[in-house]
C-alpha cells in the first residue's frame, strides 16, 4: 500500500487534532483573559478581598479611622 | 516547597504562573520532535501509510481515560479530605478530558473507515467510550447547572465516581467481549506487538500529549481559582450594596 493511499483520512484525522486542540487552547486562552479583565475591573471599583487587603492599608484606614474619632472627641 | 503548600490556591496560582509558560515551550520541543518520528515512520505492513492516525488516536484515548482517572482522584479528595484544591482539578480536567475522547472518537472513526470500511460499529470499545465522552458532557453540564461550587463539587464527585466503572470496561471490552476493535497491542502480558520503529514515535507523541494535557490543565486550574475570586468579588460587592 503506498504511502498517499487513504491520504486524505489521514489529513482529516490531523487536521481534526490541530482543531479540537486549538480550540481548547483558544478557550483557556480567552476565558483567562477575561478573569483576569474582570478582576481588574473589581480592583479599579475598590471591590478587594479581605485577605488581599495588605497590612500597610489596614494601618493608615486604622489610623485615619483614630484619628477622625480624636477630632470628634475635641470638637 | 511542601507538597502540602500547593492545597493555598495562591501558592498553587504562584507556582502555575511561574511553570504554565516552561511547560508549554517544553511540550511544543516535544511535540515537533515526535511528528517528526512519526512522519518518518515506516508505514504498517499491513495498514500501509493510515497507520499515522494511530499516533494522534492512542494518545488522546489514553489521556481520555486518565482524565476521567485524574477526576475521580480529584472526586475523593472533594468527599473524603474536602482538599480546597480538589474540585478545582476535577472541574478544570473535565473540558480536557472531553476534548481529548472526542479527539480519540474522531480519529478512530477515520481509521476505522478504510480499515475497517465503516466509521462506525457499535463494538463494546467503541461504545464504551462514546459512554465516557457522554459521561464528561454530563458532568460539565452538572457543574453548569448548580451555581454554589461546593455543592457543584459534591454532586459532580457522586457522578464522577458512579462512571469511573466505564474505565476498566474501555480496557477490557476487547478482552470481555468480540469486538472490531483490535485488542491490546501496546501494554499486553508478553510485550508489545508493534515493532519498535513505529513503538519509539508512539510513546513520544503519547509523552507531548500528556505534557499538553497538563499544561492545558495547569492553565484550565489557575482559570478556575480566578473565576472563584471573582464570584467572591462580585457577592462581597452585592452584600455592599444590600
């Protein structure tokens, strides 16, 4: 049997892999994108998980928050 | 690092980032090295040149399997140890898993064709994994149907464990019963029928599609945390409003 016989299966059956493969890739790709999009869009919004929260901006809310009630406390 | 610390999905999201693109360079050097081997293969004596679709096919039946195999590990981590990783892995593999059965469903029909003269024959091996293709779209649907992912995980576990039974029926169907699938012929008591000049491109093609398969996975998994995130975000921004 030569090598072109059922060639055409055999590109089919190849191009099938390349297909459904980049499909999947493609699909990984774009719905990581979008996550990644829609987070920042959260973040821009002030919209922050509490663990994400770093130490640094808990102290200066703290301190502010301190500091209002001192004010309130003279007034 | 501990393989414990890997259970922190922000951990598990550090090490993804810093693996997904070396892995993905890896597996392309891999992939071009094994098409290679196998386009300069000889063709089967018998077979003649149609032999070529077998280094597409065993691969992504394989790896079919294994991802049916990797979920249900992931289903008792889910029920057993409640591991936060766990349904994570098992709703990350199951688009994977299902493209890669389609991919084994498609390539053996066109194999099938001119060796067979039919793309299709309800034999038990065929049909055993047109089930597990039915089984991954079933339970991608499930964990689209419930929207709180736990429960999602609980019940999409139940499924996952109930059509693990499929997996040793896919590989003793050619055993168990006479089928036109042709029986082992690669891992048999015995050794391997095939010669090893199409053997050796066999095993490197089923090396770079089980290193794509879990870089798809990695990258599928750290989509499926930041997808959590998100929803977590979006319910913290609703409880604000209300």
């Amino acid at each position: 049997m030569g090598a072109t016989a059922h060639i055409d299966f055999i590109a089919a059956a190849y191009a099938a892999a390349v297909i459904i493969i980049g499909a999947l890739i493609a699909w990984i790709a774009v719905d990581y994108r979008m996550q990644i999009h829609t987070l920042a869009e959260l973040d821009e919004q002030g919209v922050a998980r509490r663990s994400a929260t770093s130490r640094t901006e808990r102290a200066i809310e703290q301190a502010k928050a301190a500091a209002d009630a001192k004010a309130k406390g003279r007034a | 690092m501990p393989l414990i610390d890997l259970a922190n999905p922000t951990r598990f999201l550090r090490l993804a980032n810093q693996t997904i693109p070396w892995l993905g360079g890896v597996t392309l050097i891999v992939f071009a090295f094994g098409i290679d081997q196998a386009m300069i293969a000889p063709d089967d004596y018998q077979q003649g040149a149609t032999v070529k679709i077998m280094f597409i096919h065993v691969p992504s039946a394989w790896l079919g399997m294994l991802g049916w195999g990797l979920m249900s590990a992931a289903a008792l981590g889910t029920l057993v140890w409640r591991h936060p990783l766990a349904d994570v892995t098992a709703k990350a593999a199951a688009p994977i898993g299902a493209a890669f059965t389609l991919l084994c469903l498609v390539t053996g029909s066109l194999w099938g064709r001119p060796e067979w003269g039919t793309y299709w024959v309800w034999d038990a091996r065929l049909t055993s994994e047109l089930i597990l293709f039915l089984l991954y779209l079933g339970v991608i649907a499930l964990w689209r149907t419930v929207d709180d992912p736990s429960r999602a995980a609980r019940a999409a576990a139940i499924l996952t464990l109930v059509g693990a039974v499929d997996l040793p029926i896919i590989k003793f169907s050619v055993d168990w019963w006479n089928t036109l699938h042709q029986g082992a012929s690669v891992f048999r008591l015995g050794g391997s029928t095939i010669y090893p000049t199409i053997l050796i491109p066999l095993f490197i093609m089923a090396v770079a599609f089980t290193l794509l398969f879990a870089t798809l996975l990695l990258a599928a998994m750290r989509n499926e945390i930041l997808r959590r995130r998100v929803r977590t975000l979006h319910l913290m921004q609703a409880n604000a409003v209300n």
